[in-house]
C-alpha cells in the first residue's frame, strides 16, 4: 500500500468523521447541514479512490472508479452550496452559479454511468470541470474577502483563503495525469485537504478570530511535538533491523523515556510557540498572574480598586477598565473606580438582571461580541413578517432570548465593558470587573480571558475577606468601647467630685432660702463649678463622638483651602511666642473629603502643636504631593499617589513610652485631657482612606503626617508657587477678643 492510498484512507475516516460531528449537533443551523454534505462528498470520494486504488476491493476496479468519478463530479456543487451559505452570500444573485454547477455534475454523473469512464480524454474533462469549478468557489471567497466589512472578518476569510488554495493545488497535482514523469508530494494533496476540512469545521465552532490564532498555535505545538516523539522513536527503533528482542527492548525504552519526557517537552514547546507567535499574549497572561498575587495582599475595597486598575491599565491592552461592588445602602451595583473614560456611576437592578442572570447560569465572563453575534444569528433566522428589534412578533423563545441578550447588551453599553466577569463570594455576586479595548472589536484570547478570570476570581476572595475583616473591627470597636466605659465613669467621677465639694463648701448649713444672699467667697467656688461642667460636657461629647460610626459626606476637596480656612480660626488662639510657618505646595490634586472634619483634625493637631509649646516655639504646616513612584499610562499620573499633610512642632517631642499609645482612646499625657482627641482624629482620617502617623525624638519636636489618596480628575491649570512665609501674628483687638471667646476643643 503506497503513501497516497494510506493518505486517501485518513481523508476518508477524518472526512466522514466530521460530517457525523456537524449531524450530532443539536438545534443544527442550516450551514451545518451543508458543511456535512461537503465533508461527506469529499469522504466518499476518498474512500473510493482508496478502495480503487486496493487490489482487494469487492466491487472491483471499475465499480469503486464509477463511485470516485460521481463523488468528484459532486464536489464543486456541495462545495458552493456551503460557501455560498457560510460567507452569507443572498441565493439570487448565485443561482446561475449553482446552475451551472448542477450542469457539471450531471455531466459526471453521465461519464460514470457510461463507458465513457474508462475513456482517458473523459475523465481528464470531468478532473478539469472539479478543478474549474472549486476555483469558482476560491473566486467566491475572494471576492467576499474584499467585501468584508471588519478587520477580523478580512484576517478569518484570508486564513480560509490561503488553506483553500494550498488544499486544491496540491489536489489537483495528486489526481493529473503524471505522464511517466516522478512525483515526490504523492499524497500530500489528500493530508492538506485533511488538515483543511479540520480547520474548516473549526471555524464554524469559533468565532473569534483569536481562537483560531490560538487553535493554530496547537496545531504547531502538536506537529512539533509529534516530530519529538518520533525522533525519540526513530532513533531507539530504526537501528534494531531484524532483530526482533532489539525491537521490543527498544520500544519499551523509547516508551518511558517518551513518559518521563512528555509532559516537561508538552510545556516547553508550548512556551516556545507562545513567547515566538504570540508574544503579546504571554507578556500578558504573565502580568495577569503577577496582579492576581499581588492583590492577594490586599484587604481594603478602594485600595483593591486603586491595585487592580492601575494594574489592567499599565497592560496597555485596556482603553476602558471599571471596578463594581454591590451597594448597601440601595439595590444595584455602584463604581468604585474606572480607569479611562469614566462609565455610569450605578447600575440598576433592571439593567443588571440580564448579567445577574448569565452569571447564574455559571458563566465566568460574559462578552460583548458573543452577545452581538448570538443576536445576528438570531435576527438572520427570524421567519419572515413583521418583527421588531426586540424580537415581537417572533416565537417565544426567540423572542424572549432576544430580549434578554438586548438587555445584556445594554448593560454592557452602561458600564463602558467588553468583557463583564462577575465577582462571586457565597453564592452571590458581590460586583463585576469590566475591561475593554474599543481599538480591537477582538481584545482578549481565550487564555487571556482564563487569566483575567483567575483575577477577578481573587478580587471576589479580597471583597468578602474585606468585609470579614470590617465585621471583626466593628467587633473590636463595640469591645473597646466597653472598655472606654470604665475610663468614661472615672472621668465623669472627677469632675462631680470637684462639684460636690464646692457646693457643700458654698452651702454648709444646708440650702439657703429664697432671696437669701450666698456666702461670701462664692464667685470662686461657682467658677470651679462652671469649669468643671464644662469639662464634664467636653468629655462625655468627644466619648459620643467617638462611639459613634464615622460616616463623611466625602467630595471631591482642596486641603490647602480646608487648612486656609483652620488657619484664620487659630491665628485668634495663636500665642504671641509661637510662630507660624506655612508651605502649601502648588497644584495639588483635591481629594474625596469632608471639609468640616478635616478641619477638625487641623485644629485639633495644630492646638497639641502650640499646647506642646508653652514656653514659644514654631509650628511649621505643610503640603506635599507624595509619589512612591510615577509611572505615566495615557499622559495620567498613578492613582496611588498621595496628598500629604504635615504640622511639626519645636516642642519637647513625645516620649517613646508614649508614642504606642497617643492614638488609644483615654490616655493622655496631659493634666486635664480626655484622651479622645487623637483617637477622633484617627477615625476620621481612616474614614476618608488615608493614614496618620508621627514622628517624634526627645528634644526635637514632634510631627504628625496625614496622608489622603489623591484624585485625578485631569491636569490641574499651572499656578504661581507659594512662598514659605511666617503667619502674621494678631493684633491686641483680636486678642482682646479671644478672651471673650470659648476655648476651642484641644486634646
């Protein structure tokens, strides 16, 4: 049995094999159909050129050369009928070409029935008229290859084109005459008609052109892996001769090395086809991986988002990209952060419903372009008659599947997505991860998408680990604030202890009658009394304001204007000795904040400064813009990027017993404080999503920083600088003022 009747056999089985696939399916579309009547005529066709071909055939030499002559005579009409279907070709303008296609076919089929299939001159006319009219098709597909209306329709039928091409010329020289003259590709016209139809059938099942990258890329890791495998074989085998213990000792060899090397070779032929072909896939399904650990460190939604982001936009393969949590305050789905133009700020429960339900269904990533084309598949199929775009007026089902991948589509459109991975956490969806890349109708391959799924996957975990660690701090801040119950009572007893003792002090024989003078002294004992309420009011307000949750009404803010304005309030308490020193840097983003509890922790920090300073001193307040590094993505700084707030003292610094402690609700270093003030100022910084921390020596001062996420909201305009300038100090009249005004709230 020669090469080309081994060849004919694998064209047969892998052939006929396909055609059975694209029966099986179900609810067939009609291109279906006619593919399978194409690989079955060319199935049948090799199947009797191979039993032609074999001596030992049943219906002899002339019977299986009758069948080949009416399967060939076939080929150009099934052929046509499919493309004409698969390239969406109206069946009007191509009837006279299948017309004449038809002709031609009778035409075989009458050379077959006749005596005429054993005249040379006959058959070679019936091999022309196969030949001319597959290259009718070829012209069919190349004329619809410069029709194509998108770059990836255009890169699909090329790829069509050439396999096609390639497929009939080299089957062509397998069935011409060879004259006596040698041929050295014998069969391989039959291997490439195989490899064709295979590939064919792939591109009814994937749709997207990178899966054909994708299946190409294996198609080369198997052929050189198979290449391996039979060098290994070859090389253990081939020496052996006729030596038949050789031959089994050495195949037993080859087959465990083959074992022990399979699956080390399989992933290092693969990574050489990714990083050679698919460069740009691999750098990043790697970065992908990389995000994926990194935000596993991760515990905080907002710095979550602000990780997660920067880190699908520094890819480069993202114009649009959008973090989304459930809300709890409403039913819906509201934006934690975008990066590009900037979508809806909340998604409705109706618009959400149709992702709500794909995710349900177990969908990982619901896609914009497989939504598109289910709905072309759909409206092409619709029966003809008065039908909308919704699908009214269709079936049911057609209608309703309509309807819910319009929505789909919509809430795509809502969210600026390509790709929706919906975050799942206990069975719930707690948000969705949205990317896009408007350059490409085709962003991500389905590997890329693998990685991408892997990372929203582990955003899920961080979502719901976030909110168990939030549900642990609420559980530490009702047990401290038990523990603040004790410091509470002691406080209170104090200050009710001094206001005891002055009132038996003011009335010792007990109260005085209506109208009766008080004893003399008693201005002095009802100052301590006035006092003492006073600090019973400030003690029991701050507890308050610190039992309570922290809820800011964040906006977008300038802290150099917040501290412009705690500045005009604590020049009017500035002692005379304390000087104040200003630096606000230029052009600082705002950031999300509430300016009256900024402000509060301003003055509360800047009145410890100038409390730290009884003996004079310099407070020196300051603005910076704090930048771990700067990595520029679209001409747009990093969104980690930090607005920093410094106020530093010259007093006798804190000490290093106490600075563990200086933010623990009721420890003070002072003679009359409360031990809350920092502790507030703490809780509010956090609830705006930055940090406040100290730095502090023995006889060098002390300093407080405070650290809040800037926000990009595009280019501030350039402004002059501000210079380092004392503040001046206030004149008597504001002084004389000062007096009659109440002590502010210090620490």
């Amino acid at each position: 049995m020669d090469i080309r009747t081994q060849a004919s056999l694998l064209a047969a089985i892998v052939t006929l094999a396909l055609a059975g696939a694209a029966l099986l399916r179900d609810n067939r579309p009609r291109v279906f159909t006619l593919f399978a009547l194409f690989a079955a005529n060319l199935g049948l066709y090799s199947l009797a050129d191979f039993f032609h071909r074999w001596p030992g055939a049943e219906l002899g030499y002339d019977g299986w050369e009758r069948v080949a002559v009416v399967m060939g005579a076939l080929l150009p009409t099934t052929g046509l009928a499919f493309f004409l279907e698969f390239l969406g070709v109206a069946r009007r303008p191509a009837r006279r070409a299948r017309n004449a296609m038809l002709a031609g076919s009778v035409s075989g089929l009458v050379v077959a029935a006749s005596p005429l299939v054993h005249v040379a001159v006959a058959k070679l006319a019936v091999t022309l008229y196969v030949v001319g009219g597959m290259m009718a098709v070829l012209t069919v597909l190349w004329n619809r290859l410069h029709g194509a209306p998108t770059r990836v329709e255009r890169a699909r039928l090329l790829y069509l084109f050439i396999g096609a091409c390639v497929a009939v010329a080299l089957s062509t020289l397998d069935v011409l005459p060879r004259f006596g003259l040698p041929y050295p590709l014998e069969g391989l016209g039959a291997i490439t008609l195989t490899v064709f139809m295979f590939f064919l059938s792939q591109t009814l099942l994937r749709h997207r052109l990178l899966d054909l990258h994708e299946f190409l890329g294996k198609i080369v890791v198997v052929t050189a892996l198979g290449l391996v495998l039979v060098a290994i074989y070859g090389g253990l085998v081939s020496w052996v001769g006729n030596r038949p213990e050789l031959f089994y000792f050495n195949t037993l060899v080859a087959s465990f090395v083959i074992l022990s090397l399979f699956e080390p070779l399989r992933e290092k032929v693969e990574e050489w086809v990714i990083v050679t072909l698919f460069r740009e896939r691999y750098e990043l399904v790697r970065h992908l991986e990389q995000l994926r650990d990194r935000i596993a460190t991760v515990i905080d939604p907002p710095r979550l988002a602000t990780v997660l982001l920067d880190g699908l936009a520094e890819t480069r393969r993202v114009t649009h990209a959008s973090l989304w949590l459930f809300a709890e305050d409403r039913p819906g789905f509201r934006l934690l952060d975008s990066r590009g133009p900037p979508p809806a700020p909340f998604l409705e429960p109706a618009v959400a419903r149709a992702l709500l339900g794909a995710a349900g269904s177990g969908q990982k990533a619901i896609l914009l372009e497989n939504i598109e084309r289910r709905l072309a598949e759909l409206r092409a199929y619709l029966p003809p008659g008065p039908t909308d775009a919704e699908g009214r007026g269709a079936p049911a089902a057609v209608a309703e599947e309509l309807k819910r991948l319009g929505d789909a589509k919509g809430a795509m459109a809502t969210m600026r997505a390509g790709i929706a991975m919906p975050l799942t956490a206990s069975d719930r969806v707690v948000g969705f991860l949205a990317c896009w890349d408007e350059r490409v109708p085709e962003a991500f391959a389905s590997n890329e998408i693998a990685a991408l799924i892997e990372v929203s996957d582990r955003a899920a975990l961080v979502i719901e680990n976030s909110k168990l660690y939030q549900q642990m701090k609420e559980r530490d801040r009702l047990a401290a604030l038990g523990e603040m119950a004790a410091g509470l009572a002691h406080e209170i007893r104090n200050p009710l202890a001094a206001i005891q003792g002055a009132i038996q002090l003011l009335l010792p024989q007990g109260a005085p009658r209506p109208g009766e003078p008080l004893a003399e002294g008693a201005s002095e004992f009802l100052g301590i009394i006035a006092d003492e309420v006073k600090r019973l009011n400030a003690v029991v307000t701050q507890f308050l304001d610190y039992s309570r949750p922290a809820r800011a009404a964040l906006a977008p803010g300038d802290v150099n204007e917040v501290l412009g304005r705690t500045l005009a309030l604590l020049q009017a308490d500035l002692p005379p000795a304390v000087k104040l020193a200003v630096e606000l840097a230029p052009e600082l983003p705002r950031v999300s904040c509430d300016p009256e509890q900024l402000r509060q922790v301003f003055l509360n920090l800047a009145l410890n400064a100038v409390q730290a300073m009884p003996h004079g001193g310099e407070l020196r307040i300051s603005t910076r813009l704090a930048r771990d590094e700067v990595a520029l993505w679209r001409d747009t700084p990093r969104r980690s990027d930090l607005v920093e707030v410094r106020f530093r003292d010259t007093g006798p610094g804190i000490p290093e017993e106490a600075r563990d402690h200086i933010f623990v609700p009721f420890y003070t270093t002072k003679e009359k404080g409360t031990g809350l003030g920092l502790a507030i100022c703490q809780r509010i910084v956090k609830s705006h999503g930055g940090t406040i921390g100290v730095r502090s020596a023995a006889g060098e001062g002390a300093e407080f920083v405070i650290a809040l996420p800037a926000l990009w909201e595009g280019r501030p305009e350039k402004t002059e600088p501000s210079t380092s300038t004392p503040a001046p100090k206030p004149e008597r009249r504001v002084r004389r003022r000062r007096r009659r005004r109440p002590a502010p709230k210090s620490v």
